[in-house]
C-alpha cells in the first residue's frame, strides 16, 4: 500500500467518524468537534493529492482551508455560547426556540 493510499483511507475514516459524529450527536460541542475532524479529513486529502501530483498545490489548499476553518470554528462557538447563554443548555434541539 503507498503513502497515498494510505493518507486517503485514513481521510476516509476520519470523515466517516465526522459524519457518524455529525448525525448521532445533541451537544453542540460534539457537533462542532465532528465537523472539525471531517474539515481535518480534506486537508489530508488535499495533501496527499498535493504530494502525489508532486507540487505544493495541495498543501496551499489545505493552509486555505485551516483558515476557513478557524472562522467557521469561532463562528460555531459564539452560536453556541449564546445558546448556552439564553437557553442554558447546549442542546441542539433548544436552538430551534431561537428562531423565533
């Protein structure tokens, strides 16, 4: 099994794990954190792609999307500290009375 191959099935674990974690979970946390392993996941798919096409392309792409990734994280976590704030739990189902 190559490098490549190798990277690729473990993005593809990380990002099943992230999606199970997505789906099973109230906690807004637990959600946030899921969404963080899928998000790690493409950067080891860009990577890996990267090295496999021999240039710095992918590595470029991932640094991007670590970028996104820290807006969309501190994002999440003011959501969820005003969740916490007005409703006193992180639940997710509690975030539905926001709309309002």
């Amino acid at each position: 099994m190559s490098d490549v191959q190798a990277c690729l099935l473990l993005a593809a674990a990380m990002f099943s794990i992230g999606v199970y974690g997505v789906l099973t979970r109230r906690n807004a946390i637990g959600i946030l954190l899921a969404v963080e392993l899928m998000a790690n996941a493409v950067n080891i798919n860009l990577v890996a792609f990267g090295r496999l096409h021999g240039g710095p392309t992918g590595q470029i792409f991932a640094l991007f999307a670590i970028a996104l990734t820290v807006a969309e994280v501190a994002l999440g976590l003011a959501l969820v500290l005003l969740l916490a704030r007005t409703q006193r739990t992180a639940d997710v189902d509690e975030a539905r009375l926001l709309r309002g």
